[in-house]
C-alpha cells in the first residue's frame, strides 16, 4: 500500500487507531460506571476531549463530526455524571456522623476518638491548648494528670475516682437540693453509673469545694449535658466516658452496660436521640462554635457558650446558666464601675462587657470566684460576634421587658 510508505499519513492512522481506543475506553467507563454510585462517569468526559483535541489537530475534516458528538458527550456526561459525582463530595456527611448511628460497631479506638472530638472539637485535641468541641467540658475542667482544676474537679484519674466515690459515706448519705436524678432513679453503684450521674444529674452529688457559690455544696454550676445548652445523646456521652478510660489504658466497660447507665439517671422523654449538631452543621462532635456573627442572637449566646455559664434575660433557652452571673448589665455595671474593687478602665457599660469578656478577672463580681470565667474567651470570637453581645447586652435592665433579640 502506497500511503503506508508516506510517514505522514502513517502517524494519521496511529492516530486514528489511539483515538479509537480511547473513544472505547471512555464508552466502556461510561457504561460500566453509569448505575453505580461510581464518581469515575467524568473520566470519560475527559477523556472525550483529548480524543477531540488529538482528532481535530489531525483530520481537518473530521473535526467538526468529533466536536458535534464530543459536545452531545459533555452535556450527556454532565447530567449524568456531574450529577451523580458533585453531590456525593458535597454533600457527603463527615465519616463520624455516619459512625455515631451505631456506636456499638465502632472499635473502642473509633469511639474513644469521637469522645475526644467531642470534647475537644478533633482527635488529638486534647494536647491543643485552649481546643474546645461540642461538648463544653474544657470551658471549666482540666484534663492534664499535672493541670489544677479551679473552676471544676481535673478530670483525669476520673474512672478510678468514681469506682471510690460510690462508696463514700458523704456520697451515700448525701444531703444536696436534689439527691437523687428522678423519683425511683437510685444512685450509682458502680464507676461508670457514678459518671454516667454526674453527667445526667450534677445537682445528685456535687464533688466538696466546687458547689456552686454559697449553697454549701448542696447545688452544682454544672449543666446536666444532655440537656440545653450542651445537649449530648446517650451514645455521645458513651463516647466522652471511652475515651476517658481509653485514654489512661484502662479498659472500658461494654457500651451496653454504659447506655444501661445512662438509662438509670435519665427518663425515656428526656433522652436526646439525634445529636442536635447532625441536624445542622458539622455533627459527630464537630465543633459547632465558631459563630460568625450572622446567626440570631440565641444561636451567637450559645455558640459563645455564654448560656452555659449565664442567665440571659430575654435569650430562648438561655435560662439554666448557673456559673455566672444574671445579665442584667445595663443595671449593673454602673454599680460594678463604682465598686470600690473596680480595677477596669471601663466608662460605659457597653466597654464594662467588653472589659467582662476579654478581660474577665479585671473585676470579679462579688460572690463569685475569681478565675471562673475563662480568661481567652475573647479571643475565639470575632469582632461581628462581640459587637452584637455587647449591643444585645448593654440593653437588659432589671424589672424591664428585655430587648426583642429577633430585631438585634
Ligand atoms: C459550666 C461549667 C461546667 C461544664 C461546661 C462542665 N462541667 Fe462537669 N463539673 C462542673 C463542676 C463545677 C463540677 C463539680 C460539681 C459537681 O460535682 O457537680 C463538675 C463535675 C463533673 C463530674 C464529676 C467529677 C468528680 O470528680 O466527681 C464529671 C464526671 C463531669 N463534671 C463531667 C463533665 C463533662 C464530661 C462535661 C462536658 C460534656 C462537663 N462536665 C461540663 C462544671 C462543668
Ligand atoms: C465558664 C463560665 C462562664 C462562661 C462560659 C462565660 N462567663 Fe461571663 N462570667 C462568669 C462568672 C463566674 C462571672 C462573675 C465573675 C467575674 O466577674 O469574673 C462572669 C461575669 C460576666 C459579666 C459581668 C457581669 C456583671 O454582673 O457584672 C459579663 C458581662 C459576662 N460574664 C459576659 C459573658 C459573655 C458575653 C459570655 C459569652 C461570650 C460569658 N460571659 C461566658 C462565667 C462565665
């Protein structure tokens, strides 16, 4: 054959046959991948158009037939393929969340870690300074085996404590504003019941020195953490419990016998079944606050963690915060700016809660500790955020409807 010898048309039929095959190839992907859940459909639109490019560089002629189909190809390939790829990476939730479904297939690693990310807002946060997740614990305790504990007992040597706690005489006998979870809840016999209480029912026992101010121990500043704001399912404290032993090498108990615990100090219609963070962002543990400073005023207050620790007349859900005091600023602060221990540099109220914010211990309110308000508050928000706590705040009067928070 005469055109064989011609190097020219020869490169042209080598052309011809690679374009062939990746013509084929990239049907064959196509239809091998087009009723899976495969997100290799985009493949052959690539490589559609080398095959097009290579084609139309090479037979003139041809070119317009090739970018006819190449063109049927990519919108073909993008309903079908693009479709079916983009929201599979989108909208796929963090492997976590898939995990807390079941926590009784995940190995005692998995479920120590999302304890972890739960607490510390990722796995190996617990050696970040100042990391927080969803559960707010760092907020007041510590966790280093050499960290002092001010606000809230240290929580490491935990699940060794507890197994001694039950045993106490003053945990035994205890004489605090509400003994026991619910009528007919009983108290925690074993390690992880005692924790399992602690969590359920703060008021139940509260460990001597860390009571809330002036009750003589009889009442706890911590929230029940299945309850708002915190509100932590079963299974998320479960975690939390794991990697608290996970983490000191000791074993924990079955997750069953952990739920069990659980089900002992909380009533059936005050279980959370679905973590509220699944719902709407991040979830798994997720950290979920980091505000930006356009949510409503309720979600800002909580993402701050504010409602954790205080009362904020006028906030939905902001009434269980026990650590701190009322907000009712605008009353107090110019009391507060007249104390004779005020040591701030504040002249209206709306600096007096910028001054409580980033630098709590300025002044301490009296009949509270010192050093209960974290001292790095300030620095995880942004300035939108401060701007609308300060704005919100500076406006609650005692004896006064508080502001409408829908309109701030
Ligand atoms: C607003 C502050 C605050 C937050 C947030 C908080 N706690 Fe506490 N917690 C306390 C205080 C204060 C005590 C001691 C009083 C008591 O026994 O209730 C305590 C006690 C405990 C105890 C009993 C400790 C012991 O040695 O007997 C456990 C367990 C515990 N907290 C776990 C947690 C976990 C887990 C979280 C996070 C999901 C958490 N706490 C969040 C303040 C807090
Ligand atoms: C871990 C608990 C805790 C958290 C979280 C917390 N506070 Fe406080 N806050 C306190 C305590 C305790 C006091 C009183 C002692 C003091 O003045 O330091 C206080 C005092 C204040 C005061 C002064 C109140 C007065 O009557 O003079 C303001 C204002 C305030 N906090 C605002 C906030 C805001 C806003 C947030 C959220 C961004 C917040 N706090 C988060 C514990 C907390």
């Amino acid at each position: 054959m005469d055109f064989l010898k011609d190097k020219k048309q020869l490169f042209k039929l080598w052309i011809g046959v690679l374009a062939l095959g990746l013509v084929v190839l990239a049907i064959t992907n196509y239809r091998v991948n087009f009723y899976g859940n495969s997100r290799l459909l985009p493949v052959s639109l690539g490589i559609f158009t080398v095959t097009t490019f290579i084609v139309g560089i090479y037979f003139h002629k041809a070119r317009y037939i090739m970018h006819g189909a190449a063109f049927m190809i990519i919108v073909a390939a993008a309903f079908a393929g693009f479709a079916n790829w983009l929201p599979q990476t989108i909208g796929e939730p963090p492997p976590l969340e898939e995990q807390i479904e079941d926590i009784s297939t995940m190995s005692q690693q998995e479920l120590a870690d999302l304890g972890e990310k739960l607490i510390f807002g990722s796995v190996g946060g617990s050696t970040v300074k100042g990391a927080i997740g969803k559960g707010q614990c760092p907020l007041c305790h510590v966790f280093g085996s050499s960290d002092h504990g001010e606000r809230a007992p240290n929580m490491f040597g935990l699940p060794d404590r507890s197994n001694e706690i039950v045993n106490l005489d003053e945990y035994i006998n205890r004489d605090t504003v509400q003994p026991v979870s619910f009528d007919g809840s009983g108290i925690a016999e074993t390690g992880i019941e005692y924790m399992a209480e602690s969590h359920a029912c703060p008021n139940c026992y509260v460990s001597p020195g860390f009571g809330k101010g002036g009750t003589n121990d009889r009442e706890s500043p911590m929230p029940a953490i299945h309850k708002s704001p915190i509100n932590l399912t079963i299974d998320e404290m479960v975690a939390i419990d794991t990697w608290s032993y996970v983490r000191e090498g000791i074993d924990p108990p079955s997750v069953d016998e952990m739920r069990a615990a659980y089900e002992k100090f909380i009533p059936e219609d005050e279980r959370p079944q679905v973590s509220t963070g699944t719902e709407e962002e991040g979830g798994g543990g997720e950290s979920q606050l980091y505000a930006t400073g356009d949510e409503s005023l309720q979600e800002i207050f909580e993402k701050a963690q504010c409602t954790v620790c205080h009362v904020i007349p006028g906030i939905p859900g902001a009434d269980e915060g026990d650590f701190g005091p009322e907000l009712y600023v605008k009353t107090n602060a110019p009391k507060r700016m007249k104390d004779k221990n005020y040591a701030g540099s504040a002249s209206s109220v709306q600096e007096y809660i910028l001054e409580s914010i980033l630098d709590p211990n300025l002044y301490v309110v009296p009949d509270f500790d010192e050093d209960l308000m974290p001292e790095d508050f300030g620095t995880g928000l942004n300035a939108k955020t401060v701007f609308r706590i300060v704005n919100y705040l500076s406006k609650i009067e005692k004896g006064k409807d508080p502001p409408n928070h829908e309109e701030m």
